[in-house]
C-alpha cells in the first residue's frame, strides 16, 4: 500500500481516502440522534451514536450488514426509561450496545433504587464529542471520541471516556474505553460490550469459531440445546432465546478471541479482547422469525451474581480517583 506522502498529489481533500461525514436524524423517536459516520476507504463502513454513549449503530463490511437492528430502530436518549426491561424499547441492538455502569443483567431494585436491564450508560449522550485525523507511519487514520458521564448526587460519580480508532483500509475498529471513578470513595462498576451479528452476515450455516473451556446454560432452555450452543439454524417461532456462558480459552499472549464467519458470502468478523480485563463472556442466541439475532458478549462482571450494591458482589472496584482502560478490536474477514 502506498504511504500518504506518495497518495498525497492524487487527493484535493482527505475524504477521498478515510470518508467522514455528520447526521441528524429528523423523523418520529430518532428525531435529534446525531450520526457520525466513516468510510474507512476499504471494505469497512460504520455509523457511531454519540447521543448513546458512542455505541456502533450499523457495520457495513463489502457492502454487506453485519448486524442485527431491532423494529424500532434508533431512538433518541430521551426516550429511555430505567424500570424494569423498559431498556429494550430503546435497544436498537446493533453492531455494540454498551452495558453497565451500574448494573448488567437483569433489573434489579437495590436500596430503593431501580437498576434497568444493562443499566443506564448505553442512554447517556457523549460530552466532549470530538473526531481527529491521525497519521501512523505514514497511514491515514480516524479517531472519534466521547465522555459519558454516568452519577447522582449521593452515589456514583464515573466516567467512560471511548476512543473509536479507524485506519484506512484496514477493515477494523478498535474501541478503547477509560472508566474513571470521580468520586471520594471506592466504587464498584460493570462494563458489557454487548456485540451483535444479524442477516446477512448471520444466517443458517453461519460458523460460531469459539475456543470455550467450558459451556454453562443459563436456562433450561438452555441446557436442552447446549450441545447445539455453536450451530446456527434457520429463523423459528417461537423461538425463546438461550443464553450460555462460555469459559474461553486465552492464547499465549493472555488474548481472547473468537469468529462468526459465513463461507457462503465470504464475510466475517473475528474479535479480541483481554482475558484479564473482560473475563467473563455470554452467547445470546435469539434465532427468532424478525427477531434473528446472535450476541457475543465480553464483560467484566458476571451478569447473573450478586448486583453492584448488593452483598457480595464481585464486579472490579475503582479506588477514589482510580481508573481502569478496557480495549475490544473488532477484524473484518473475508476467509478464515
């Protein structure tokens, strides 16, 4: 590949290698979403939400979606109620739907206090909001990056700093985020990436390449389809959704990974992440009819122990001032 300098007398304006442009949507519940989205000059399109918490809306790889978006699409921040599983009126799913601060997993009432299904931050506008072009050894790069600041009088005062790296055409994104506890006193705190594949990328035959030590269903449901937890089938109705949590086996260099890949259209992606950072890991298999999608999903708690505020809860604790920098890559592939 050639170097910018050697690109550089082609090119009237930087857009023609690494595209960047803004968006305001004006219609119905989206109304007021800002979109900020990248060409990585590639095979890689993205679209990120900094009005939810700088979370990737919709991955285009060769043209070809590789996410899931649920019916009622993107709806502005606004609209998000935290009791019960109200969350999943505002879940768009997409390609990254952040979990946590406060809580990850199902709701739950701790000292009075409602804690919604994978808590609050994925409905927490970015601060801050900025996108500077880079140059690495001699490569045209973008960077985006937000705050969200999650805290209330008389609780948490935390912040989630998110960097969203591109390079042009390399068909990857490589997300860094910075937890930092702004408060005087320890504070514990989840972190859920919650990643999520759909048609055309996810369809029958689609291949779950995962390396797991060990296999636990959730459910009973669960556990009557555990030896199939890889296998993906055509859309069903009903279809109640299975949950399995999966031990991954890290490589020499303390790394995680796995693949979803489908041979047929020669699309994929192939994810890496910290064994000692995000130790914890759920499959989200809702293969339903409309409802047909596949969450791979690292964290840094286990969502289904103890809640943050409850006795013996063993989510990660951030001293006064403390922080903690979590880091997720996400490779587009054609082959294996």
């Amino acid at each position: 590949m050639k170097t910018y300098k050697e690109i550089q007398p082609y090119i009237g304006n930087e857009n023609q290698l690494i595209g960047y442009q803004e968006a305001l949507l004006s219609d119905g519940m989206s109304e007021g979403v800002r979109v900020m989205r990248i060409d990585n000059g590639g095979n890689l399109s993205a679209s990120v939400l900094p009005g939810r918490c700088m979370d990737l809306f919709q991955v285009r790889y060769k043209g070809k979606n590789m996410n899931y978006l649920a019916p009622q699409g993107v709806r502005n921040a606004e609209f998000y109620e935290a009791g019960d599983a109200h969350f999943l009126r505002n879940f768009f799913v997409g390609q990254l739907t952040t979990g946590g601060l406060q809580n990850i997993g199902v709701p739950k009432e701790v000292y009075g206090e409602m804690k919604g299904l994978h808590g609050r931050i994925d409905n927490i506008p970015a601060e801050n909001v900025s996108y500077e072009r880079t140059m690495t050894k001699g490569v045209p790069g973008l960077v985006l990056k937000g705050t969200m600041k999650e805290g209330r009088i008389f609780g948490e005062n935390l912040s989630l700093e998110r960097r969203l790296a591109f390079s042009y055409e390399d068909d990857s994104i490589t997300i860094t985020d910075k937890v930092t506890n702004h408060g005087f006193g320890r504070r514990q705190f989840g972190l859920l990436y919650h990643l999520n594949y759909g048609y055309p990328l996810l369809q029958d035959g689609t291949k779950i390449l995962l390396d797991s030590e060990e296999v636990t269903p959730r459910t009973q449901n669960a556990a009557e389809t555990v030896k199939a937890w890889n296998v993906i089938e055509a859309p069903g109705y009903p279809y109640p959704e299975r949950c399995y949590f999966h031990k991954i086996r890290p490589d020499r260099k303390g790394k995680c990974s796995y693949t979803v890949f489908n041979e047929k259209l020669s699309i994929g992606v192939r994810v890496e992440f910290d064994a000692k950072e995000l130790p914890y890991f759920c499959e989200w298999k809702m293969l339903g009819k409309g409802e047909y999608v596949l969450g791979m999903e690292p964290m840094n708690m286990f969502m289904d122990g103890p809640a943050i505020g409850e006795k013996g809860c063993m989510a990660p604790v951030l001293a006064a001032g403390g922080s903690r920098t979590y880091s997720v890559k996400l490779a587009y592939i054609d082959r294996l």
